[in-house]
C-alpha cells in the first residue's frame, strides 16, 4: 500500500512539502486582512480573495500533525528514545531560530524576557511548535492503546472529534459577538460562551479532551492502520464533496463576519480583536479545517511512486521544511512588501482586481522557492546544517 524510497513514505514527502507552500499562502494573505489599528481590510475584491486565498490552504498546519502520526504513531520504541530524537530534531532548531526573531525585530531585551513565558508575538507562527510538542508528549501514553484500537473504536474516537469542530460554532450561534479579552501581550483572546460542563471556573468541559489536534494525531493512525488502497474514483467520489464542504463552511462564516462588520462599506478595520473574530471560521479546530484536511491526505495518497523530480527536489524540500517553517517570515515579510510598494494595493494597483491575487501568489512562490534553496544549501553544512535547521 504504501511505495517507499530508502524506507521513506512517498507521497508523506509531497504531502509535507505541499504543507509547507500552504504555510507562505496563508501568510502571505495576512497583509490583506491584518493592517492598520490591527484589522483591515481595504475594498470588497480584497475581502471576496481573502476568503478564498487564505482559506484553501487553511488544513495546512493539521497536515504536519496527520504527517508526523502516520510516521510515527504508535511508537515501536522506548519514550525516552523517542523524545531524546525529537529533542534533537524540534527543540534545537526552534531555539535557534527564537533567538535569531529576538533579535532581529522589535526590542531585543525584551523579546528574550519574554522567551522565557511564550515565542515572540513577532513571529506568531512559532507557536506551532509548542503545540507540536504538546502533541509529541501525548504519543507514548497513547501508543499502548493505539497499537490495540480496533477500526470500530478508532472511529467512535473520530465521530467525537468531528463532533467537537462543530462547538465553535455553537458559541457564535448562542453567545452572538462574545467579547474579547486582551491579555499581556495584546494579542486577544475571544471570551467563550460556555458549553456543557464550562463555566467562568472551569474551562474542561465535556469536550476538551478529545477536541483540537488530538483528533489529526487519530486521524494519521486511522489513515495507516484502516485505510486501503483506493482507485481514483473512490478518492474523487469522497476528497472532492469533503472539500468543497470544509472550503464552503471557512469561505462563507469568513465573509459572513467581515460582511457584519463593514454593513456593505469599505474600507473596514478596527483593533486586531477584530480579525481575530473573522478568523474563527477557519481555525484549526474546526469542521471545515478538518474535513479540507482529510481530502488532501485521500488526494496525496494517491502519490506512489518517485522519480528524478522526488529524489533532486521534494526529498531535500522535504527534509528541510521544518527549518522553511521556522524561517521563512524573515524573507516572506521582504518579499510581500516589496510586491506591495511595486504594483500597489487593491483595485487601484497596476492589475486593477487582480492586483491583490497576482502579489498573494507571487510572493508565496518566490519566497518558497527562495527559502527552499537557502535551507536545503545550510542544512548540507558540516556538523551544524542539520541542528540549525
């Protein structure tokens, strides 16, 4: 079922290498929706590309943990050796790349205090790796379990799981514009209508457990241990409905929140709270993010073979992508506002309303393309390229 080349799964390669593009897309739309008091969006078209630029590659980050648990998940050796190897792989290069974000935007000094309690708000995509982590250390308490799960079982797991992507919709539905709480460092925080077994004392209610990236953990070792090979009719018949559902849930509650702010007039913008709140539709632990995420893993699994292309670009893409992750918002940032200064902004740049999709693309495959050979050159460095990146 699964073509491997020197023990690697195939199509896992392409699948993290497309994980990481999705990663500079999504960040590369951020100027369009993130800007002046903290939320802004500048005209109608910009809102209607956001919502689908931005949302298409939203299972991105559920990719990497479906990818690591496949791999990985049950562990078939000791705790302390599986966490002495991911020490190795994960925590160096995040230390390093911690360190290099401190001191390279906003106030050194303080940026390393705050090292200390959390990653650098500068470089909000670090937070990926402490929910890695905290994924990493759930693996060998489960693997007893995971090696004796029955396919029934597995999927009761699952249903629950799916289940709870649906709670955050809940809370809109019954607790309306729930109001946002600005903590220290402020970045907000939407305050949650609570729901069965919640309460202003206790955030775990019935739900908690089994909801979030848990599931993708579930969902790798699902994959692996039950599903066989499929033919190309079956993977369409089931990845294109669960797509266009999981795009059409993000696509629609986005635009629904951005339409309810702006009353029908651009531009529209506010404090950061604010995009924080039209982003709700399309977080991590929702139902569209979810069921986008399984289409793509019932797409690539249909990648069973490599060729020249596998072994010159995606195997060394694919190896150095982790350090592409911690990395790449160092040159992505350069890049998008340079496109930015050169064509303009929205429809009165130099491509009228195609301004805006041409310098979300552009800069996205420039700056993976661009970052993708500086990691994969570093990581061939003697002795320190692997444990930078």
């Amino acid at each position: 079922m699964i073509e491997t080349t020197d023990k690697r799964a195939v199509w896992i390669d392409w699948l993290r290498v497309f994980a990481c593009f999705l990663v500079f897309v999504t960040h590369c739309c951020e100027p369009f929706y993130l800007g002046g008091e903290g939320s802004l969006i500048l005209t109608r078209s910009d809102a209607l590309w956001v919502s689908v630029l931005n949302v298409i590659p939203r299972a991105c980050v559920a990719l990497f943990v479906v990818a690591s648990s496949y791999l990985q998940f049950p562990l078939h050796y000791p705790a302390s050796v599986f966490f002495k190897k991911r020490a190795a792989r994960i925590l160096v290069p995040f230390i390093v790349w911690s360190l290099v974000y401190a001191l390279v935007w906003g106030n050194p000094v303080q940026n390393l205090k705050d090292l200390a309690l959390n990653f650098n708000y500068a470089a909000g995509h670090m937070w990926f790796v402490y929910m890695l982590c905290g994924v990493y250390l759930l693996m060998p308490m489960l693997s007893p379990w995971a090696e004796k799960v029955g396919k029934k079982e597995l999927q009761f797991y699952l249903a629950l799981w799916l289940l709870s992507t649906a709670v955050p919709f809940v809370r809109q539905w019954f607790g309306g514009a729930a109001p946002v709480i600005y903590g220290p460092s402020g970045i907000p925080n939407a305050a949650k209508y609570p729901l069965w077994g919640e309460a202003s004392w206790n955030a775990y209610g019935f739900f908690y457990y089994i909801s979030g990236f848990a599931g993708y953990l579930l969902l790798g070792l699902y994959f692996r241990r039950f599903v066989g090979e499929l033919s190309w009719k079956k993977t369409l018949a089931l990845a294109l409905p669960l797509f266009a559902a999981g795009f059409s849930i993000c696509h629609f509650g986005f635009l629904g929140r951005v339409w309810a702010d702006c009353d029908g007039t651009f531009p529209v913008g506010g404090p950061v709270g604010m995009a924080a709140l039209w982003e709700g539709p399309w977080l991590n632990d929702t139902a569209g993010v979810a069921l986008m995420t399984i289409s793509w893993i019932l797409l690539f699994r249909k990648i069973g073979s490599g060729g020249s292309f596998y072994r010159c670009v995606v195997l060394p893409v694919s190896k150095a992508g982790y350090g592409m992750y911690l990395s790449h918002l160092l040159l992505l940032g350069a890049v998008s506002g340079w496109l930015r200064n050169l064509l303009g902004l929205g429809e009165d740049g130099v491509m009228g309303v195609w301004t805006t999709p041409f310098q979300i693309l552009a800069s996205s495959v420039i700056s993976f393309a661009a970052v993708a050979l500086l990691c994969v050159a570093v990581r061939k460095i003697p002795k320190i390229g692997k444990w930078i990146i």
